[in-house]
C-alpha cells in the first residue's frame, strides 16, 4: 500500500468522519449513524471456496475499513457492515474489486454459521447440512463505499455490465450487475451536508486544478479559519498544497496559513530570479 492510500485510510478510521461519509451515501446526510455506533471489524477475510480442505485455507487482508453498525428503523434493529475503500487513484475495475470483497464477507458468513450449526448439531434436514446454511439463517447485509481521492475527474466504470463489450440486450436480464456506490467530491454540489473536515477537504479536491477558485474557497468562506491538523495534513497530501501548520496544535487558520504560504513563494521566487541574476552577471 503506497503512503497516500494508507494515509487515506488513516484520516478516514476516525468514526466521526467515516459516519458522515456513511450518511452522506446512505441516508442523503440525514444523522442515522452515530460514530459511537461503530464497532471496528477485522478486515481479514477468507480466501476459501465451499468444501475447501481447511489446510488450504489462506487468510489475507483485504479491505481498508470495516465497521458494524445498529441501525434503529420503524422500531427495530439491525446490523450492518459498511466497508469503505479510499482510492486516490481511478480503478478500472472497481465494480469487480468491490464484488469480490462483498462475496467474501458473504462467504465467511456462511461459514460462521456452518461451524455454529455443526457444533450445536441443530441441522433439521440434510439440505441444511449440506448447505452449511439453515432456512432460518439471515446474512447481515454488506455495503462497500468507494472514496475517490483524486483530482481527475473519474471515468471509470461504475457497474460490472459497464465493463463489458455490447451484446444482445436479451442477455442483460440474466447478467447479475454490480454497481459502486461511488463518493466523488469532484461530483459534490451541496457540501453543507458535511460538518466535519471533510467538507473542506472535498471541496478543495473539486477545485484543486483551479488556483483562483482555491483561493477564493481558502480566503472568504468561514469554514477554513478553522480545520483540524488532520485535515489540513490531506489536503495537503491529496489536493497538493504545501500549508505550513504546527503539528502541536489542535486546529489550524487555513486562511492566514494559505497568505503565508503565497508569500512564501512570492519571496522564494524573488530569491531564484536574484541568483540567475548574478549567475548571469558572472558570466
């Protein structure tokens, strides 16, 4: 994993930020996920196919983040499990990537409870023995959440079928399609949705190819006179700015940071253009 995928998933293992994103996606940033509702998974999962001698079984870590959540609706809980993977990068094979992790998780699922029915030896019928899975047996639904990072914009596939050649659209029907749920900034309209440091964080990343625009963002909206280190740390990273800020403190003024950082380079230019100056001189 290069050091911006693994930052990434270091900046978005904070619960508060990986809720929001979960809102953002799942509920059109309605607060149904709490951070103090998630509970972190191990991301190991298991490489194996039904039937498969245990000694050939490998484990192996697969996924970024994934976290379990009760989720309250229409007066009931249930569990699910969100999996969320950042990409800095366009994947071009997304759709099969985020397939697999699903089927795995489901896999293993299956396989939880075909080692819980042998030990309790509860199977009714051979069907159920055979299958390792009983007629009252639920899954817990899996949703994967693909971050894109990145400043260009993204045009890769977003479902499994856009991925294949054309053909006779009376195979479609029976073609099982599997789509991303997709989280692009450059795609955001409303940010207001965001009251964490992802909100400048995607908003810079949708502006990123236009300094002008980054300036106005840095310089006239409130948001930035006040963004944790954390943050200022990705945008940095992933938008490509070089804000200087101290380490040891909690929150940084993105604003007086950024008309540093101009000046900085105003200077450091001058300082170039005087020594060509006197290299030339010397010549």
């Amino acid at each position: 994993m290069g050091t911006r995928d693994s930052k990434a998933k270091e900046y978005l293992s904070d619960n508060t930020r990986f809720s929001e994103i979960c809102n953002y996606v799942l509920f059109d940033g309605e607060k149904v996920i709490k951070p103090e509702d998630l509970k972190e998974c191990d991301t190991t999962e298991v490489l194996s196919v039904f039937g498969i001698d245990k000694k050939q079984i490998v484990k192996q870590k697969w996924r970024d983040l994934l976290k379990s959540v009760s989720v309250k609706h229409t007066g009931q809980m249930y569990v699910i499990l969100i999996g969320a993977e950042a990409q800095t990068d366009i994947h071009y094979a997304m759709p099969v990537k985020t397939m697999i992790y699903d089927a795995l998780n489901y896999g293993e699922q299956v396989n939880e409870a075909k080692k819980r029915h042998r030990k309790n030896k509860d199977y009714r019928s051979s069907d159920e023995f055979l299958s390792g899975f009983t007629l009252d047996d639920k899954l817990t639904p899996v949703v994967t959440i693909t971050l894109y990072l990145g400043t260009a914009q993204w045009d890769g596939p977003r479902s499994l079928v856009e991925m294949m050649p054309q053909m006779d659209e009376r195979i479609l029907p029976f073609i099982n399609d599997y789509r991303i749920n997709l989280l692009n900034p450059l795609e955001i309209t409303d940010f207001s949705k965001f009251e964490t440091g992802l909100r400048p964080l995607f908003e810079l990343l949708k502006n990123a190819s236009d300094e002008e625009k980054l300036n106005d963002l840095i310089t006239k909206d409130e948001t930035f006179t006040k963004v944790d280190v954390e943050t200022v740390a990705a945008i940095n990273l992933f938008v490509g700015t070089d804000i200087k800020y101290d380490e040891k403190e909690e929150v940084v003024n993105m604003c007086k940071a950024w008309d540093d950082h101009k000046k900085r380079g105003i200077q450091e230019g001058m300082q170039r253009g005087m020594q060509q100056g006197m290299q030339q001189g010397r010549l």
